[in-house]
C-alpha cells in the first residue's frame, strides 16, 4: 500500500546546486502560461521544443547518440524551451530514454528535456519510477516524461523476451501509467510503522530519489479521443503530433485532419476541467528551406512528397489521418501555420524533425524555425528573453510621479 507523501515542506526545497544563479534564470523557471480554450487565438507562442530520432549508423551507434547531445547542446544555444527525443526499441534509435537524458542533464544547463514516448507496455512502472526520477534530480528538476500505452511497437517480436513469457496475459492499459504516477508522488509503502534498515540508515519505505513535482510533469501522448479524455481526466499534460485517429465524435468519423485534432482538444480540456492549468504541446513536421543548400532544398521537398499521399485520406480502422509536412521558405511556413486552427488553439509548438537526416540538416532546420518561423508567431527565444530580463535590472526601478520607484 502507498500512503500520501509527508507535508512537512520538503516539496519546496530546492538544492542550492539547482537555484537559478540569478534573476533572468529564475524567470525562465516560471511555469508556462495556461492554454487557450479551443478556437481561442493566443498572442503567440509560449514554448517552442523540439523533437528527435536519436538515430545512428548500425555499426557506430555512438556517433549517432553524440551528434544528438550535441544538438540538444545547439537548440539550447538557440533558445529551444524544450528538446525530446524518441523511445524506439529494436530500431537504430535511443532505445532508452531515460539513459539518453541522463547524460543530456550533464550537457545542457535551462532546456527542457522530454520523452516522446516511451511505450509503457515494456516497462516496470515503480522501476521506471526510480530511473526518471534519477533523471530528474541531474537535471535540477528539467524533466518532462511523456508515455503511451496499449500493445507496445514490436509486441510480436519483443514481448516475449521482455516478460520472460506470455506478454498477452499483461496489464498493457492506462493503468500503468497511474501506478508509474503514484510511485513518482513519493507515498510511502506499508503503514507508519513500516521501516527498512540499510548501513547506517533506518527510513521509511518509497520510491528513490523523490522528485519533487515530477509527477506533475508527466505528459501522455493521445492520438485518440479516448486517450485524451483519459489524459485530461487524470491531468497529465498533452502531447498531440502529426499522427491522430479521424473522429471528431465518438462514432463519428471525419477526413479533416485540423477537425480532428480540434476535437481532441476540446476532449481534454472538458476533461481536464477546472484547477491548476495542464500543458499541451502539438507537434508539426517543419522544415525550413531559407538557409539550406541547392541539394539539400532538393532532398527535402522529394522527403515531402514521399510522404504526401498519405495525407489524402484516412487510414485502416482507426481510420488513422496524417498532417501535410511543411516543408519550404519561411515565409509560406509561417503563412500555414497562422492558417492551422489546431496550432492557434494552443500556445506550445514542438516541432518534429525527421527521420534519417544528418546532424548538419538538423541544425540547419532548428536555426531556421528559431530565426524565421517562431518568431513570427509571437516566440521570444530564452536567450533574448534573458536579454531582456538583465537589460531590466540593470536598468533599476522605474520613478514615479514624485520621485518614488513604481
């Protein structure tokens, strides 16, 4: 049994290692505005992140995960909120979220660092538990976890070595992911007489490390209007991308991908209901053209195209739709975006780079949407919002009327 975690104040202590070294830093660690109600349009941008594959060459995996530390390093530099990577299991990816973010805490210093998803059908949730908060507390509290549940990717192959047996007989729902929660909320295990003994230690029985509101920070990917009803109604933030099932009802189906998407939101959000405000991050493939190369302009709309026939219908049961990549200058980029109802109705945009590029087309793209794009949408990156917050202080307090600071 888990009892409620201890109200003596310890969620509000803050290591000093993790303290913000000065007021433009703490200003940064402010939570972000809440979302907008559906249709409503914001005055722009909140948070900008971004999301990668992690991918690697078969026979050299570690250039791979170093090119992606490193670019988290540079979407730092840029003034990217948020950097998530993937979790992907028997692909030449980061198979292990949480071992990826654990050096990334060691790299960078302000930028949110996110997991978009791990698949918690493979995973012991009190285990998993214990690694992110791990995580969590190397990265001063930065952490942003984001799950998906149902049969895993790959349940034919890897279920059986991952359960030691029958996987089909296991719980695979929603419900690992409360349990995953619970552990993360620090209750402790038995009565208040349960103890356990180490070397020089008798304490009361929890999870370890506690992370102070990790689990406030948990994110579900919903692709369905069930999983974000599910979401909303637990109140774990929102991950929806370019990838969502065709209903704007239930039972009722529709082929406009903006539609479906708008209905999910106004799912959660009548789920989530009223109280402390929930995030929701929405995610588009978006690659700028402007800084890119002849060859590389050339590489990116045959990508694009490739892909454009599956944004032209539904697909299978679920009757699966696909976002139109956004591929091209600037200025046309910006232009569907402000046009995109979906993108107007939240305040947090994560944009989803593909799959077997290079680092240097990576870097290229985020240096575009940063300069080009989310600015034009209302985004100020952290750095110049830095700026602004030292130029403020240097420049003293504001006289009044009668001499007196305001």
């Amino acid at each position: 049994m888990i009892r409620p975690p201890p109200s003596d104040g310890e969620e509000n202590r803050v290591p000093a290692a993790c303290r913000p070294a000065s007021r433009d830093e703490a200003q940064h660690q402010q939570p972000l505005p809440h979302q907008p109600p559906t249709g409503q349009r914001p005055g722009g941008l909140a948070s900008l992140a971004f999301l990668t594959p992690g991918n690697y060459p078969d026979d050299d995996p570690y250039s791979g995960l170093e090119a992606t530390l490193q670019l988290f390093e540079f979407g730092e530099r840029l003034g990217f909120d948020g950097a998530w990577i993937r979790q992907r299991h028997l692909e030449h990816g980061v198979s292990s979220a949480a071992a990826f973010l654990a050096a990334a805490t060691q790299r960078t210093r302000r930028i949110e660092l996110g997991t978009a998803v791990i698949p918690i059908g493979y995973e012991s949730p009190f285990r998993l538990a214990e690694d992110l908060a791990t995580v969590d507390v190397l990265s001063c509290g930065r952490l942003q976890p984001g799950f998906s549940a149902g049969t895993p990717p790959h349940a034919e192959l890897l279920g059986d070595l991952v359960f030691d047996g029958d996987w089909r007989s296991h719980d695979l729902s929603y419900g690992r992911i409360s349990r995953l929660v619970e552990a993360l909320r620090g209750g402790y295990l038995g009565d208040e007489e349960t103890v356990i003994h180490s070397p020089g230690n008798v304490q009361r029985p929890r999870q370890q490390p506690h992370a102070a509101g990790l689990a406030d920070r948990v994110w579900y990917g919903g692709g369905s209007l069930r999983s974000a009803r599910w979401a909303g109604e637990h109140r774990l933030n929102l991950l929806t991308g370019n990838v969502i099932d065709g209903f704007v009802a239930d039972g009722e189906s529709t082929d406009d991908f903006v539609a479906a998407q708008l209905a999910l939101l106004d799912v959660y959000r009548k789920a989530a209901g009223p109280g402390d405000p929930t995030r929701i991050a929405l995610g588009r493939v978006i690659v700028p053209t402007d800084s890119a190369d002849r060859v590389t302009r050339e590489r990116y709309r045959a990508y694009a195209a490739s892909r454009h026939e599956r944004t032209l219908r539904a697909h299978g049961p679920r009757r699966t739709l696909f976002a139109p990549d956004l591929v091209g200058p600037a200025e046309e980029i910006v232009a569907r975006l402000r046009a995109d109802a979906a993108v107007a109705a939240v305040r947090e945009l994560r944009v989803e780079l593909p799959y077997e590029f290079d680092r240097a087309e990576y870097e290229q793209i985020l240096h575009d949407v940063s300069r080009l794009v989310a600015p034009a949408l209302g985004w100020h990156a952290a750095t110049a919002r830095a700026g602004a917050a030292r130029a403020a202080a240097s420049a003293g307090p504001r006289p009044g009327p009668a001499g007196e600071p305001l």
